[in-house]
C-alpha cells in the first residue's frame, strides 16, 4: 500500500488507537495523532495570506502537544515514501511558505489548545518568557504586560506565530537598537527533520539553533523560544515628521539610529519610515483638519518622507521624556510645521496594525491578494534606489496600494552565524511595498516588483530579498553568498531527505 493512499492515515490512527487502548505508550508516541483529510481543513491549509499561490496537502496534522509533532515526523522520515511536511503558523506568509503540494501541513495553533503546552510562561525571576512556537506575538505582549514585562524586538504586526517570524527574522522600527526577533533568543526545542526534539542555545546544539533563526522552516518545527524580557514601559511619545527631500530624510534616519546601545536610556526606542504619495492614503494618525496640508505638500513634492520615531517613558521619565525628545531631535531637517506628536499606551502602540486591518476587514479590503516585495538595501545604494524606483518607476506607475515603508538598521545587531541573509554593509535600509490588489490585477503589482528588481540588478545594488521566494536554486544560492555551504551541509544534517518547508522552493522544485 503506498504511503500517501487514503488507507495509509486511517490504518495509522486506527493502530495508534488500538495501541493506546493495550496500554503500549511507547508504540503510541511512535505512531502519535494521525493527519486529518477533511476536505475544509486542507481548502485552509492550501492558501496564504498572499492569496497568488494555492496547493493543497494530502492532509493536515492537527497535534496536541509538540511529542504528536515529532511523533509523526519521525515515523513519516522512517517510512518509504515520505511526505514534505511544512509547519503553518497563521500562513501569514505571500507566496505559498507554509503550503505543503501533496505534503502534510502541521498546523501549529492547534498546539495552543493543549493545557499543558508550553504556552506562554514567564520565568520566576522575570528575565525571559517561555513561549510555544504556535503562539501569536500579540498574546505574548498580554501575558507579559500583565506582569510589567514585554520583549523588547517586534514586527510591526501582531497577529504572527513565534514559530514564523523566528523563521525569517522578524523586523519592525526597534531593530536599529535591540535587533531582528531573532537576535533576542536564548534558547528554542526545536523538531527536526528526523524528527528529534533538540533544545538547543548558543551553547548547546548551536548548529541547529543558528540554522533555525532566520532559517525559513528547513531545519526543524520551533515548538518552544525562550525570549528575553525587560521592564515594559508605561506609554509612549510617538512622533511623525515629513521631509521633501530624500537626503535630508535618510541623513536624519541614520543619525537617529546611530545612537543605537541597548542600555543607553536616551536613545530611541522605534525609528521607521514611510512615503507618502497621496492624501487618501493619509492614516489617522495626522490629525484630519491637516490633510488637507499635507496633501498639498504631496501634490507639489510628487513624494512626501515620513520619518516616524518613539520614545518610551515611565513613571519617573514621564515628566522629562518631551524635553529628552526635543534634545535628540534638535537639528533634525524636517519641514517646519510638518511634526506630528501622539501619546500612546504601549500596547496601543505595538499593536497599531490591528485597528487598519479591522477597517480593511470592515471594507473587504484584507482577504485580497498581496503582491508584496521587501528588500533589504544596502546604504551605499539607497540614493540610487530613490532616484530609480521612488521618483521612476513608482512614480511613473502610479498603482501603490498599501504602505511603502522605508527605515534603516545596523549590520552589527544581526549575529552572522544566524541563517538570515543580510546586506555586507554596518548600514542597511529594509524596503518593503506591502501592496493589495485585486484578484484580477495582482500581476500588474508583480510586473512592478519585477521592474524594481531589474532596477537593482542594472544598478548594481546588492539587495537581499525578505520575505521571498525565489525561482531557481542558484538564486537560492546567491541570495545566501557566503552561507550557502553552510545551510546546505545543515540541511543535510537536520533535514537530509529535503522534507520540511518545502514551499520555500529551495531544495524541492517549484
Ligand atoms: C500584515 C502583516 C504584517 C507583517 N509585518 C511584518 C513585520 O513588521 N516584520 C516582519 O519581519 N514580518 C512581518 N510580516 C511577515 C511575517 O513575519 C511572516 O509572514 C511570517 O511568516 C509569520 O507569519 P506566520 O506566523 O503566519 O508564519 P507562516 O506563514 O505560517 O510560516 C512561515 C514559514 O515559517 C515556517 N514555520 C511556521 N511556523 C514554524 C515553526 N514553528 N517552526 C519552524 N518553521 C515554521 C513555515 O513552514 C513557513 O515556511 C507581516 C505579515 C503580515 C501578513
């Protein structure tokens, strides 16, 4: 009887049961929970969050503690035909990473359910959180505030997995100072290919805990990160400032992230940055009555900057922080008249995307396709990039839809041994077009992000792609440079029959 037949998964869970009522636990755990076939559970484990790629698995796992994972894992590399297996957080991912064509997806929230799980505990002395790989960011930042705690690296959304985020980098405006996600781990079980589960740290397996990070779900199912934990601040001054000059707005952005020490209680604790290119787009964070300015400013300038930045306070920094935040910004070339100032709660702020997508929700705008392109580009190349795609191709084309954010980072808070693939420069700048089409026109965006990439390429800007797929091997491998051997040769060693994640495209063909 082949493998992926029908039979194969109801005979599996039927022995698994049958062991399990003769008391063998040992045989049970071998065998562990058997993939579901219903036909609604593989129509959502056949999508993403992209809504351009669709392939469905022969059947999703639902398990129940991270053993049923590693269960299966470990009697599907046994067997003689076995499946690809692509662990699925919220499938938040653009071009089909967390789909599994004819595979297995795991389905890591139904983890969550499980009382004993490792869900979210915060150690006794308060200086990391144990999180499950299945847990949502946002979650985390609940569980954690209620103790006055938070981690101290986010992304920009909240509603992600552990698990997904630690498997590309994670990135938002705290990464200038404190580093990706991925820079803020001390230690992760991990499932690997052959489906041993692994604690490793940067003591312990650290070949399988720097190939994890960053590592695009090749090496094995995070089911447990342990995160560091600070104080959380009690709120925050959130501040926006408009530019009309590219130079001016990138000088500015490199100085503010210049003062980048961790423990250094003056510097910034958040600095992004955005284009704005038309007055709808304007959010509601610039008061309404100045739209209208605004939008005369985007009509003349054709392209405004929008420099955003945060400053933490607590009690004892509350009454000091505005005068800390005129020190810092002292000198600074924005356009007079064009600062915007907000007083936020800290977990307003963190989760800021929630209340766009509740609106596009309410409009039906959020289960569309997502054309995205996000690059990192090294600094040397970042004026160029405005010339060529901001002021050209962007401009020319005129079709953005969805925020356009632009913000640098420092080289030196990335650790090398991590399989994420980064810029050479100490000062890269993250790109990212976070467009939303129609189902009909998504390939006039993809068109776009082609464009911007032959752009680059002509130029000879050295991007690095995020978040991305690429089409052939050898893009694979130049996009890894230098870490290629390695993540091949971990590969061989976490992974050697190429079964997890295969929706990547990197070592099973598109
Ligand atoms: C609205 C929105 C905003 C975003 N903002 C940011 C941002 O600010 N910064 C940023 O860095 N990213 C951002 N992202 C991208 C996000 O980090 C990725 O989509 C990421 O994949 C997390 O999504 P997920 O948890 O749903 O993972 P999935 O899409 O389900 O999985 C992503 C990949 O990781 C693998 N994987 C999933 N779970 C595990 C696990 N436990 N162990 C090992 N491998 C696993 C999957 O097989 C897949 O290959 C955003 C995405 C969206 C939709």
């Amino acid at each position: 009887m082949a493998a992926d037949s029908p039979a194969y998964f109801t005979i599996i869970m039927l022995l698994s049961r049958l062991l399990a009522f003769m008391g063998i636990s040992k045989n049970t755990d071998v065998l562990g929970v058997a993939p579901s076939r219903d036909p609604s559970a593989i129509a959502s484990a056949s999508q993403d969050f992209g809504l351009i790629v669709k392939s469905a698995p022969q059947a999703v796992l639902f398990p129940s503690s991270p053993q049923d994972v590693a269960s299966f894992i470990q009697s599907n590399y046994n067997s003689s035909a076995p499946f690809t297996v692509a662990a699925r957080g919220l499938s938040h991912s653009v071009r089909g990473q967390a789909l599994a064509k004819n595979g297995v997806v795991v389905d890591m929230i139904s983890l969550s359910s499980n009382p004993q799980g490792t869900g979210i505990r915060i150690s006794g002395d308060g200086t990391y959180v144990d999180v499950g790989g299945e847990q949502l960011w946002i979650d985390v930042l609940n569980v954690t505030m209620r103790s006055g705690l938070a981690p101290v690296s986010w992304t920009d959304y909240l509603y992600l997995t552990v698990g997904g985020t630690l498997s590309n980098a994670g990135i938002s405006g705290q990464t200038f100072r404190f580093g990706p996600q991925i820079s803020n781990v001390y230690e992760m079980d991990v499932i690997t290919g052959k489906g041993d589960l692994v604690t490793c740290s940067p003591n312990q397996s650290s070949d399988l805990f720097y190939a994890v990070l960053g590592g695009l779900g090749q090496f094995g199912i995070i089911t447990r990160a342990r995160i560091p934990l600070e104080p959380a601040p009690k709120g925050v001054k959130w501040i926006r400032m408009l530019y009309s000059d590219f130079s001016a707005f990138s000088k500015d952005q490199e100085f503010l992230i210049s003062k980048n020490d961790r423990t250094d209680k003056t510097a910034l604790n958040y600095v992004e940055g955005s284009l704005l290119l038309s007055q709808a787009s304007l959010d509601p964070f610039f008061p309404p009555e100045d739209h209208p300015r605004i939008g005369a400013l985007i009509t003349k300038f054709g392209i405004v900057y929008s420099l955003e930045i945060v400053k933490h306070y607590d009690d004892q920094s509350k009454s000091t922080v505005d005068k800390d935040l005129q020190q810092l910004l002292k000198g600074l070339s924005y356009l007079p008249d064009f600062l915007f100032e907000k007083d936020a709660t800290y977990v307003d702020f963190l989760n800021r995307v929630r209340a766009e997508e509740l609106f596009l929700r309410s409009k039906g705008l959020w289960e569309v396709p997502h054309p995205w392109l996000n690059l990192f580009i090294p600094k040397s190349g970042i004026t160029r990039f405005n010339d060529g795609v901001f002021k050209g191709i962007v401009l020319q084309r005129n079709i953005t839809s969805g925020p356009l954010l632009v913000y640098p980072m420092n080289r030196k808070k990335w650790d090398d041994r991590m399989s994420a693939s980064i810029p050479d420069e100490e000062i890269f700048y993250t790109v990212g077009f976070l467009h939303a089409s129609g189902f009909d026109n998504w390939q006039t965006y993809d068109d776009q992000n082609q464009a911007v990439l032959q752009f680059c390429q002509k130029s000879g800007i050295e991007i690095k792609q995020y978040l991305l797929q690429y089409a052939t091997k050898e893009d694979w491998i130049r996009h890894f440079g230098s870490k290629w051997n390695t993540f091949q040769q971990r590969k061989q060693q976490f992974d050697p029959k190429f079964l997890l994640s295969p929706g990547q495209y990197i070592f099973n063909n598109n």
